[in-house]
C-alpha cells in the first residue's frame, strides 16, 4: 500500500454536514422562481451552483445564489461534524501527515464551525473558494495545496465526498477516496461516483485509518 504523506480533505459533506443546510437554502429561492427540482438535481451542482443553474435554465442563478447564501449563513454555525472526523485528523496529527483543508464554500462560511470545534489547528493549510480562480473539479485548489505544503502527487491523496473532489484527484493525477455514507443516498448516486473510479471508497470515515497509515 502506498505511504501517503500529504492528506486533502473536503469540507462540505465530508468533514462537516452541511448538505442539507445547502439544499434548503437552495430550494426556497429556487421553488420561489417556479423551479421545484430533486435533491440530487440541486445536489449535483453544489460548488459550481451557478453554472449548474444557468445549464438549467434558470436565468438571474447570481441572484439565486446571493439568496441562498444569506439562508445558508444562518444555519451554518450550528452544523456538526461527521460522526469520527475529529478521530480521524486527530490520527493523521498523530502519524505527522500534512493536512490541507479544500472547500468550495468561502472562508465566511466555515469560520465559525472552524472555531467551534477548534479545528484550525488541525490543517497547515486551508484553502476556501475565495483564494483560487478555478474550483474543483479543476486540479487548482489541489495544486495550490501540494505547492503550499511541498509535496507531491505521488504521496498525496484526496477525500471528498462529491464527483468534483473525485474529478479534481483524478485531474491533478493523485489518489482519492470517497467518502459515501448511507445518508448520502439523498444527495448522490453511487453508481456515478463509483463510476469515476475513486482509488477506494469507505462508508465509515474510520475505514480511512486502513488506508493511510
């Protein structure tokens, strides 16, 4: 098994539940403009939501977006953690990995649960929506990471819970892992992200302690 030095971690859905908050605050502005899509339909474009809505046909997605930012804002602070994620960065201190934090959403947005579970400590580095150009599934924000971090592909490895972190390991030539537990049903389908052939896959966020040892 390969030694993995250099550790990317998601944010939304994998280090912290915030899907559903994100879902809700979509829908309403959303359902608002006549738009009464599935969660999986709203789902899918998180991290790329304008683009995503555009596709769709929604026509003022920036206003959509600025709407559901003002909800989600909210609502974010009083988000937990996935069950064993504090375990399993606590481990990956304890084995001395390097740790980058990569998220989609802005640095506004995670403050506040960064602070309450005292989490800054646990990241080198953390890059939010607001310090790159291009966002994931683009490799740039895995790049940014590898060069801050001085590492390399070779030893690193991606875990995300959505086809953009899978599709951003695969395009900045690095493993992943996806992170699919059963309350993911709702947002995703496995069969797409199986599809993109994530270096493994766990349900348990534990199980990563297997692989990076």
């Amino acid at each position: 098994m390969k030694s993995y030095q250099y550790i990317l971690l998601d944010w939304d859905g994998n280090l912290a539940k915030t899907l559903d908050v994100w879902l809700e605050a979509y829908r309403a502005p959303l359902e608002k403009r006549g738009y009464h899509l599935s969660d999986q339909d709203i789902a899918i474009g998180f991290g790329m939501m304008v683009k995503h809505l555009s596709k769709l046909g929604v026509t003022d997605a920036d206003d959509v977006k600025n709407e559901a930012d003002v909800v989600a804002r909210q609502n974010l602070p009083n988000v937990e953690l996935y069950p064993d994620s504090l375990e399993v960065l606590t481990y990956f201190r304890e084995k001395n990995k390097h740790i980058a934090l990569l998220t989609s959403s802005n640095h506004h947005h995670i403050a506040d649960l960064l602070d309450k579970y005292n989490l800054k400590s646990y990241f080198d580095v953390i890059i939010a929506a607001d310090d790159i150009t291009e966002h994931k599934p683009h490799p740039e924000p895995l790049h940014k990471a590898l060069m801050l971090l001085g590492g390399n592909t070779a030893e690193a490895i991606m875990i995300g819970d959505s086809d953009k972190d899978i599709g951003a390991a695969h395009n900045a030539g690095m493993d992943s892992i996806l992170f699919y537990p059963t309350e993911h049903t709702k947002f995703y389908e496995f069969e797409k992200l199986e599809a993109l052939k994530p270096t493994y896959i766990v349900s348990d966020f534990r199980d990563i302690k297997k692989i990076i040892t």
